[in-house]
C-alpha cells in the first residue's frame, strides 16, 4: 500500500532493484480471506495468561475461560507463545516435540477445543513455530548425542579448533551470550564435537541444508493447519541458514552488520515452500515473521515477496524515545517499506522480550534517548515515575491503533502493566539472567501472571483448589501487591481505565478504520504534537508527546481519549482520535 505523504524519510528506504520481486503493488484488501492485513492479534504467553487447574502455570484451560475477555476487548486473533513439550530453558522455545502440548499446558485435544472455541468466538488462532533450533531434549539431538549419524546430520556438529579440537569451530557468539558452540562428550566419555547454538546451549541449531530438516518442519505445519490453525509466528526468521563453511564473523555484530550466521538469501527458498503450503489451505494460513535483518530496509522487504512470509513485526517502537520527530519517520520507514512489498505493517509497542512500554517510558533515560534490549541491565539507575510511563502507554496505543496496517496487543498491555523488576534472582530463569553473570535481569518481568480479580495474589490468576481439593500452587512468579488495581475487574467498570482505553479504541477501529485507507499526516500547532488522517473517513488521531498541552482542531468531536479533554484542549502526554467535519 503506497503513502503519498510518507516522506520525508531520513534513512534510505528500500531499494526495488534489489529484486524484480519487490516491486510496488496495489492490494485489494479483501476483508475476509485478507483478514491479516488490518487484524488486531493479542499476544498469550500461556504460563502467564490463566491457570486452569491451580498448579501456580497458566495453561490452555485457562485461556479458553478467558476467550470471553479477548472477545470483550475486540481482537480478531489470538497468538499463542510455544505451548509445545519442551524442558523449558527458554520459556518454550526450545522445543522437544512439535506436535504435543507440554503436559503443564494441556493435552492435544484442549488445543483442539480451543482452536474451535475461538473460531466460534470469531477469533483466529495462531502458533508459534521454532525451526531455527530444537530443544536438546528433542528425540533428534538424543540420538544424535547418542552418536545416530542420520540425527547427527540434521544439526551443525563440527570438530574444534585448535590441537586437540579444545577450541570452537568459529567465533559466533550466542545471542544470550557466551560462545555460540559446546562441546559434546562422546558414548565412551572422550571429549567430542561441537555444536552450533545461536542461543542457549540447551537450543542446538538445525542445518537447513538437509532437506529431511525442511519435510519435517512442512510436515509439523501441516499437523496443526489440518486441527484449524490459522497461521504461525516464526521465529528468528531470518535464522535457520548459515553460511556455506560456516566462516568466522570477525567481530562482526550480527545486528548491524552481514554475519554469515544470519539472514542468507537461500532462507527465502524456506519462506516459499512456506508459503506454498499456507496457500494450499482453505481459508489460506498466513505468517508473521520476526526477523531482525542487518540493513533492515533493504533486507526486511525481501522476506515479504508475496511468495514468502505474509507480514513481519515492525520492532522500531519497541527502541523509539517519546518524542514525535523520531516516532514519525519510524512510521514513515515502515510504511515506505510496506509500500514497496504490499505486506501491511505489523505494529508492536512491546512483546514478551522487552521492558513493558508503562515502564519504558517512566524513566527520562529511555524516554528521551529510546532504548534497546541490552539496556534492561540499566534499570537500576532511575526510579520510574509509573504514573507518567502509563500515561505515555496510553497515549502510545491511541497513536499505533490508528495507523494502517496490523495491531500487535501483548498480554496485560491492556491492563496498564509494568515491568516487575525486583523479582528475585531465583526466580529468574532465563538464560539471559545467567549468561550475563547476572548484570541483565532477563525478561521474566514483562511475563509475570496477569491479575484478574480480587484483592490478594494470585488475582484470580489461578482458582482456589486444584482438581483434587487442595489449595492451588502460587503463581510462578509473584505479583505485584499493587496490581489489585489494574486487575481486569478492577478496570472492567471504569470508563477511565486503561482496559476501557484499549476496548474503546478497538471498538472504533472496527467501525472508522477497518476499511480505511492510506494515511497523511497533518499540520499540528506544536512539533511535539503528531496527529494523521486516514483516507475515507473523517477520524483523525492526535498524539502529544510533548509536556504543553494543545488545541484540538476547532469543532472537534473527542470519540475517545487516552487522558481527560476539556475544551477543545489535548494535554501533554495524551492522545485522542476525534472527529472533523463528519
Ligand atoms: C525469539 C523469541 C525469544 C527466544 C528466541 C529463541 O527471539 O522471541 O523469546 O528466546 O527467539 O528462540
């Protein structure tokens, strides 16, 4: 979809050349096979969501009691997090079989339900897929382990370097640190191999280049498209290929720069095949990839050809500071890039690997300067004024909720929650923690259970018995006492809550913006203010981010607002969708 007032762009935008394939397209959106252009998807970190037998774990019991408020906020779609067995090292993306549930979650045929029971509810169902790396638990690397040439073949074992093989085969580093290689022990106990992880030790790598590794994973798609699944994230999608000889990067930073370990044009032949069988499906299935190419402009694109993945998170809000300059020409690189492939952009304000957004914001450092994943390990430095980060969040969403394209809402988002940062260490299980000697806290504190009702922890996270009468198990990570306050119920009633916020917005997005179109910005009495107008319809969305407070368009009609207008005026830190002349 092209946007005529885009410009101006302060970094390159994609370059067409790069493949006749990406060229700019008009697209006919079609509201129901081409839902997945304009969706709203919540995201579900299962363990986090709603217990349903009192073990302390969300689960998929719990989620179907809850479709109702997933209905009542008004998504389309619901993603699931990895629900698959799995030793949980990394929270379910190590994967141990593809087609069970970890029994802590359920059993195929709640899956089933689920999938049918949201269908019934109107809500898609997506998956989450892990083809970058298994879980060393999976049968696959036990055998290979256990010295099966044919598994062995299916992942990067490679002898070390060095005299006695004492070194790694190269100098990749793992994302959660340290060496991305370990060595193995062979069945007669002599030092062996090493073996490839680009995250944790316990997440050896596939290697693509065996075409058993490609018919496996088509066929574990097809197990789940078959039970009604409508699409999947995929992870580190621009992970799975390495570099032929599998070179040293030579410091290389595989964020900024080519490293042979990521993004390599024949991933793209994965996304085809892909796509075909999603498109082989009735509806078709549809994909989300995150992928966080080097030279994202011009790399992104490619992984949305309309023979490849459907649509991609578009990860810039996530690091953007609060001010509109930098927010703008976010939202211009994105949509210069969805003009040029015809994917929609798929906007995220956060996601269950960064800070929760209340807490971004609250701090001056991070509103001001944006922030990036690794300065988690800062956050002891400021106090976060909670107030004022909520305030920003809100204000956020009125801005991402208008924009054209797909709506990203992560757990608990919805209920104004914060980043619980003093967990304790031992409850602190990511690898993350661990790996970096301690000095980043991980992401355990944007995935603590979601408080439902009530007063005391659990919040009606979990019910009061297990099956068998005795009293349930705490929540695996412990709430905030203060949560009572955001807790659904406590917001249910309240037209200023933030639950209120995000059903309000949802609601009018159906009926002002579902079949909008292209978006042009508008002038604003101030430069901190940012405020846009979608072709077809009379909405306009304003967002200040600044601290002075504005006047609205005179004879505005306020439809909803993420803090109080009183004549005419938006105050600082807030934002609202109105309507002018319609
Ligand atoms: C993705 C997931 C993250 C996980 C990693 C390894 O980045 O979002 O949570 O740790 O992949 O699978």
């Amino acid at each position: 979809m092209r946007e005529p007032n885009a410009s101006p762009t302060p970094e390159p935008v994609p370059d067409p050349s790069l493949d006749a394939a990406v060229a700019p397209l008009e697209v006919a959106p079609d509201a129901g096979r081409e839902w997945w252009r304009t969706a709203v998807v919540y995201q579900v970190v299962l363990r986090s969501f709603a217990d349903g037998d009192g073990d302390g774990v969300g689960d998929v019991a719990g989620l179907r009691a809850r479709l109702g408020h997933l209905a009542a906020l008004g998504v389309d779609a619901v993603w699931v997090n990895p629900w698959y067995a799995s030793p949980m090292v990394d929270a379910g993306y190590d994967v141990a079989d593809y087609r069970a549930l970890d029994p802590r979650y359920g059993e195929l045929e709640d899956a089933e339900a689920l999938v049918r029971e949201a269908h019934a509810l109107g809500l898609r169902v997506l998956l989450d897929v892990v083809p970058n790396h298994t879980s060393d638990q999976h049968a696959w690397f036990r055998a290979a382990l256990a010295g099966d040439g044919a598994a062995r073949a299916r992942y990067l074992f490679r002898p070390g370097r060095g005299e006695h093989g004492e070194l790694p085969p190269n100098d990749w580093e793992s994302c959660f640190r340290g060496p991305a290689w370990t060595r193995t022990t062979t069945p007669d106990g002599e030092p062996g191999d090493w073996y490839l992880h680009l995250f944790a030790p316990e997440q050896p790598d596939l290697d693509w280049s065996n075409r058993e590794v490609h018919e496996e994973m088509l066929d574990v798609l097809r197990f789940w498209f078959d039970r009604g699944v409508d699409g999947f994230r995929v992870d580190v999608a621009h992970g799975l290929v390495k570099a032929p000889g599998l070179p040293d990067a030579e410091g290389r930073d595989r964020r900024t720069e080519e490293h042979p370990g990521w993004d390599q044009d024949e991933v793209h032949d994965v996304w085809r095949e892909w796509r075909a069988l999603a498109d082989s499906y009735d509806p078709p299935r549809v994909f989300v990839a995150e992928a966080w190419p080097a030279r994202r402009a011009e790399r992104l694109p490619l992984y949305l050809r309309p023979d490849e993945l459907h649509t991609a998170f578009e990860f810039e809000p996530l690091h953007v500071a609060w001010r509109a300059r930098p927010w703008r020409d976010v939202v211009d690189r994105s949509l210069a890039m969805a003009g040029l492939t015809g994917a929609p952009c798929a906007w995220v304000l956060t996601n269950h690997d960064v800070v929760r957004q209340a807490t971004r914001y609250a701090r001056s450092q991070w509103a001001e300067k944006g922030t990036n994943e690794t300065e988690r390990a800062r956050w002891p430095d400021e106090v976060p004024d909670l107030a004022l980060g909520r305030r920003r969040a809100r204000a956020a969403v009125v801005l991402t909720a208008s924009l054209p394209g797909v709506l990203y809402v992560y757990l608990g988002e919805e209920l104004g929650l914060e980043e619980v940062e003093d967990l304790p260490a031992a409850l602190r299980t990511d690898p993350i923690f661990a790996r970096s000697g301690g000095t980043d806290p991980g992401r355990e504190g944007s995935r603590v259970p979601l408080p439902w009702s009530g007063d005391a922890p659990p919040f009606g996270f979990s019910p009061p018995t297990r099956p068998d009468g005795s009293p349930s198990a705490p929540p695996h990570l412990p709430q905030p006492a203060g949560w009572a306050a955001l807790s659904a119920q406590a917001q249910d009633g309240d037209p200023s809550s933030t639950l209120s916020l995000y059903r309000r917005l949802l609601a009018l997005r159906r009926e002002h913006l579902a079949g909008a179109g292209p978006m042009r910005w508008l002038p604003t009495p101030s430069p901190d203010v940012l405020a846009l107008a979608r072709e077809g319809t009379a909405l306009q969305s304003w967002v200040n981010l600044g601290a002075d407070p504005v006047a609205l368009p005179a004879g505005a009609r306020v439809l909803v607002a993420s803090a109080p207008v009183e004549d005419g005026v938006l105050p600082g830190d807030a934002g609202a969708w109105v309507l002018v002349g319609g």
